[in-house]
C-alpha cells in the first residue's frame, strides 16, 4: 500500500487541460484509487463552481443515498444537478481522463486546472476560481479562529 492510502486522497496539484479535455491525474492520485478504493474509475460531476470527482465506489453508496430520498422536488433537484451530469471517467495510458464539454464549460475550464484532493473525492477547480474560493475559505476561516486552534491549527 502507498503511503497515504490509508487515509485517502491529500495534496493539492496544478495541471493543465488540453484542448480535446484530457486532464492528468497525478499518480500519486491514482495509486491512492487503487489502493484504497479498489478502482479504476472516477466519477466526475458539478458543484457550484467546480467539478468533484469520486471513486465509483464511493459514487454507488452517494448515489444509493440519493436513490432512497423520496420521489418529489429535493429528490428532483438533487438528480438534475448532481446524478444527471455525472461521467464515468477512465484512464487512459498517461493517466489522463477525459472531461466532456458540458463539464468543462460549467467549471469553466480553459488551460490551468486545480486539483484539491479531499480525502474520498477530488475537486477539479479552474485557477480563477480556485483562487477566489481560497480568499473566500481565508476569510471564512477568520471565524473559525477557536476551532481551528483546538484542531491544531
């Protein structure tokens, strides 16, 4: 098992999307998919601002969860903009994966491409607004000033 593994997905990466929209995921990041999550997959959706990707494994259960939720609006709402737009990804042999135009254009991709890993999921940031994200969490964080400190920080 990699270093790390065991505690799933750390470290931020910044990468660059070619013009047919491969983007490469560091290997550190796949060794962790294999060796944690057991796949070879990821599931890439939206989220405000952003992509997140997950391995299908943790996809399954999210989506089990949602599938339970009961037939209405919330159940709706949660379908059209989080199931509906999900891509399974592959890799392919320079460990890159390959992001349709609607995603590209809802995260507004261009060039430059962040990659937060968070534990069981990835978040997929344009560099513009993984910048302005992070002067939002800085700001946020002010008032966390107790908790960060009793956490370590």
């Amino acid at each position: 098992m990699q270093v790390g593994a065991a505690l799933g997905f750390s470290g931020t990466f910044f990468n660059s999307i070619d013009p047919k929209g491969r983007l490469s995921i560091p290997a550190k990041l796949r060794g962790v998919l294999a060796d944690k999550f057991g796949d070879e997959l990821l599931v890439v959706t939206r989220r405000k601002d952003a992509l997140v990707a997950y391995p299908a494994s943790q996809w399954e259960k999210i989506r089990a969860r949602v599938d339970a939720m009961p037939n209405g609006d919330a159940k709706d709402l949660v379908y059209r903009n989080r199931i509906s737009p999900a891509v399974e990804c592959g890799f392919d042999r320079q460990g890159r994966i390959a992001l349709p135009p609607s995603l590209r254009t809802i995260a507004g991709f261009d060039k430059e491409v962040v990659i937060v890993a968070m534990g069981d999921k990835l978040e997929l940031w344009s560099q513009a607004a993984f910048e302005a994200q992070m002067a939002a969490d800085e700001q946020a964080m002010e008032n966390m000033k107790a908790e960060l400190g009793s956490l370590g920080f």
